[in-house]
C-alpha cells in the first residue's frame, strides 16, 4: 500500500480518470510505426499485407488533406468576401510568412502581410475559381496548388500545423501563359497513328527535294538559254 502511495505521488491520475496524451503525436507516431511495418512487409515479399497497410497510411493521411483543403478554402473565401478578419486569422504569426501577390514584391511579417491584402482588397480582389486544386501533406507542412484556367492565375498556399490548427504560412500568385493558338487542323492530325505521320512527313520531304531540284534545272537552263544569247549577239 506504501509503494502504491509512492506512485500515485509520482504519478497522479488525470482529473477523469484516462491518462492524457496528445492527439496528434500519437498520430504521427502510429503512422511512423506503419510506414516501418509497411518497409518491413515488403522486404519479407508479403505485398498483400503492404498493401494493407498502404491503404490504412492513406486513410489516416485524408484527415489531413480535408483540413489543410478547408483552411485554402477559407482563404478564398476571406479573398472573394474582402474580410480582411479572417484574412488575419488564418495566417501564421511566424517572422517566417511571407506573401507574393501577383506582380508584386514579396511582403514578410504577420502585420505587414495583412496590410498588404488590406490594400489588395481596396483595389478590388478578384474571386477566383477554387476548384481545381491539388493537395499534398507531409508531416506538419500542407501545400495547396490552385488554378483557374479562366482568369490565367495559379495559387499556391503552403500550411503549417500549429496547436491552433493548420496555418497559413506563404502564399503565392501568379499569371498563367495563354496557350498558344492551334490550328484547325491539329485535332484531327492527333488522330492519325505515328507511323502515319512520319511517312507523311517524309513525303512531303521528298516532294520539297523534288521541287529544289527542278529550281535548280530551270535556273540552269535559263542560264544556257542567257549565255548563248550573248554568244549569238557577239
């Protein structure tokens, strides 16, 4: 009963009654711990049970994505409202932001950077299509690939995990190149095979060497045709 006493003292229970831990890190570590099960599947040659736990990697990662997917689409929201609050809230109070708007210098800082879209909301900030995005995940650090092929502009917003959930810590914007015209033609040239379009091209190299070489006659007869000429005259 002494010892038990000593241990209760060393180590008292939480207030109801479960020890406390946090949430997160045994996530990580519990995906850690799969990714070395995984590893060590595959060198035994077990591929079903790595691929089981493949899978389970992959669902206990979406959790994740939708979270890092939801803080980009807050982001727009803030952009397409002008809510320069939530604009606020949703950036990382780290020396470590920083924010390129389109053509203009990048801005480092938390104030700084949300004065920046204090202006850019002034001018009027464009709202822009958020649905085709890509997300990728790794550890703490989320990045989310935004384009919208209509206003020519791709968007890249990279996220931190934070105790307060997942931040915003660089943005970037940027002009898309327009794509180049194509001609009328060129859907139906993709559908004639390879093997086609090369004999097609090379005949058409034989019709121009054809035709360089007939040039060529028709300037060599001219100019017989001139130098005899001169001979008859003289």
């Amino acid at each position: 009963l002494a010892r038990a006493a000593v241990d209760l003292a060393e180590d008292p229970p939480s207030p109801n009654g479960t020890e406390e831990f946090d949430d997160d890190a045994f996530e990580e570590s519990f995906i850690v711990q799969l990714e070395s099960r995984m590893q060590a599947a595959v060198l035994r040659e077990d591929f079903i049970e790595a691929a089981r736990i493949r899978d389970e990697i992959k669902e206990l990662s979406l959790d994740g994505d939708a979270a890092v997917l939801a803080q980009n689409r807050a982001f727009f929201n803030a952009c397409r409202s002008r809510n320069l609050q939530g604009m606020r809230e949703l950036w990382h109070r780290g020396d470590h932001c920083c924010c390129m708007h389109s053509k203009e210098r990048p801005v480092h800082g938390h104030e700084e950077i949300v004065e920046s879209w204090g202006r850019a909301f002034k001018k009027g900030a464009k709202a822009l299509d958020c649905t085709k995005q890509s997300v990728v995940v790794r550890d703490n650090i989320g990045r989310v690939v935004t384009v919208d092929e209509e206003a020519s502009v791709v968007v890249t917003n990279l996220f931190e995990k934070t105790p307060e959930g997942w931040k915003l810590w660089c943005h970037q914007a940027g002009q898309l190149k327009a794509p180049e015209p194509r001609s009328r033609f060129s859907f139906f040239a993709r559908l004639v095979p390879k093997g086609l379009r090369d004999a097609i091209a090379k005949a058409r190299e034989r019709r121009n060497i054809e035709r360089q070489r007939k040039q060529l006659e028709e300037k060599e007869v001219e100019f017989a045709r001139e130098l005899f000429t001169q001979k008859a005259n003289a």
